[in-house]
C-alpha cells in the first residue's frame, strides 16, 4: 500500500517520479533506435567486418531535390489542414 501511496504523490522531484521518468526516458529511447538506428548499425558492422557495401553515407549525401520539395509541399499543406480545425 506504501508504494501505491508514493506513486500517487504529485510532487515532481520524489524519487518515484525521479525513477518514473528515468524509465520512461530510457525506454523511448531504446525505442527510437530500434526503430530508427538498428539497421544502420547493422549495416555498419558488415561494412566494418565483411566490407560489404553501406549505403548510409550514399543516402545522407545525396538528397533528392525533388523529393525534398515534395515532403516540404505536404507539410505545409497538413499544417493548412490543421489550422483549418482550429479556426
């Protein structure tokens, strides 16, 4: 009941929200390099131990203008369509 009654508590600097945030923060970002950093260091190893081709610096380099356009385009249109909501 003790830790039930630490874990409602609404001041931000106790040790179970100190510890709260900790696990939520490590958590999320073991999450977005899973998602979005896992394949990249698997390609990187391969390179490194076997030389296989890794394309990363090949994608980061050469930035397709026209796609770059296009993202920004619909962007700018979800934000219109966002606005609209609110108005």
């Amino acid at each position: 009941m003790n830790i039930l009654r630490k874990s409602l508590d609404t001041d931000p600097s106790s040790p179970m929200a100190v510890w709260g945030h900790l696990i939520l923060r490590a958590s999320i970002g073991v999450m977005i390099f899973y998602i979005h950093g896992w394949h990249k260091l698997e390609g990187g190893l391969a390179y490194v131990q076997h030389g296989t081709p890794w394309t990363l610096a090949k994608e980061v380099t050469q930035a397709d203008e026209g796609s770059t356009r296009r993202r920004t385009h619909d962007a700018i249109r979800r934000c219109h369509g966002i606005s609209r909501l609110f108005s």
